[in-house]
C-alpha cells in the first residue's frame, strides 16, 4: 500500500518504525483511526510470525 505524501514511515530502531506526517495536519484531516481501520489488517501471533520471522 503506497502511503499518502503527507505520511512517511521512519526506520526508528532494529524493528521499531513510526508512522509521522511531513507537514502539520489536523485531526480532521487525518483521522488515524480511520486510517487503520481501512489499511491496516490483524493477525494473530501464528499468522505474524509466518508472515515476519523473527530471531534473536
């Protein structure tokens, strides 16, 4: 999913990322409630590791 060029994710850490605005926006704008429930998906601890393995 290609983010909006108001947002930008940002490699914080080793699996840290945070999902930012570029320019200031206002909560009616953006709304990231919304935002989540239209892109974003659940998965349960099974699916997540299937889908990004993770080793110490």
């Amino acid at each position: 999913m290609p983010l909006p060029p108001s947002l930008i994710l940002l490699h914080e850490d080793s699996d840290d990322y945070s999902l930012e605005c570029t320019e200031p926006v206002t909560l009616d704008a953006f709304n990231a409630t919304d935002f989540i429930n239209e892109y974003g998906r659940k998965l349960n601890k099974e699916q997540l590791d299937e889908e990004f393995p993770y080793t110490i």
